[in-house]
C-alpha cells in the first residue's frame, strides 16, 4: 500500500509528537560565526572584563598587555596578509607600552584610549572578515566538528 503524495507523515499529524515540538537551533553557519567570535573575538579580552569587575576600573598595563596579546590571536588567525602584518606591528608596540609601564610606573601618553582603540579596530576588520568566511562562504569554524 502506498500513501498518496499529498499525505503527511505521522510525526507532523500528530502534535503530541516530539519531532513537532523541536525548538530549531541557528543554521551551522550561524554557529560557526558565533564560536568564532566569542572564542577569538571576545575570550581574550576577558583580562579586561574582570579586572573591570573587580577594582571599577582598567589599568594601562591591562589595558597594554590585553592589547598585545589580543593582536597576536588576531594576526594568527586572520587569513588577510595586511591584517596580519599589522595586528603584529601593533602587538610589538603594545608590548613595549607594557613595558614602559610596568618598568617606570608612568603609563604611555593616553595609551588607554590608544590601547582600546586598537582593539577595537582590529576587532571590527576581524569580524568582517569572519562574516564573509563563515556565514557567507559557509566555511566551518573548527574542522574537527565539520
């Protein structure tokens, strides 16, 4: 006995079925997209949400050493040559800003607004490049879960 083609199957007949009470997930691009920037984008720039958090306030040594190591994951993870370029130029001169900082105890002139900037550019050129690998070319995040 075959169903004629305009039957429906069983599961979404029936409302008390589990199938029909799935909630969707976001699209595996979508997810790509979010793990990417949460694990590279937003993970390490955790040393300054706690130290805001703890103290009410951001030193610039924090502020420098988040700085650095936050172009380092940047140009290791970008796919743009210029980007990389940069973000290790950038990452040479947050580092001795740290240490400037930490050795004297006088912070670089204006090195929080220079220190946050910098991340901030190399967080949006990042993120644009991230929209185009993985929501648009759909390309996986992590291969190992591809």
């Amino acid at each position: 006995m075959s169903q004629s083609s305009g039957a429906s199957s069983p599961a979404q007949s029936n409302p008390s079925s589990p199938k029909s009470w799935r909630i969707p997930g976001p699209s595996p691009r979508w997810q790509n997209f979010l793990v990417c920037v949460l694990l590279l984008m937003v993970f390490p720039t955790a040393p300054l949400w706690l130290e805001l958090w703890r103290t009410r306030a951001i030193s610039e040594s924090t502020i420098a050493m988040v700085a650095a190591l936050y172009s380092i994951t940047i140009g290791i993870s970008t796919r743009n040559k210029l980007l990389t370029g940069w973000a290790f130029f950038s990452s040479f001169f947050y580092m001795g800003a740290f240490g400037m900082t930490v050795n004297s105890g006088q912070p670089l002139y204006e090195s929080k607004i220079i220190g946050l900037a910098g991340i901030g550019v190399l967080f949006i050129l990042h993120l644009l490049e991230r929209i185009n690998r993985h929501l648009l070319a759909r390309e996986p995040f992590l291969y190992f879960f591809a």
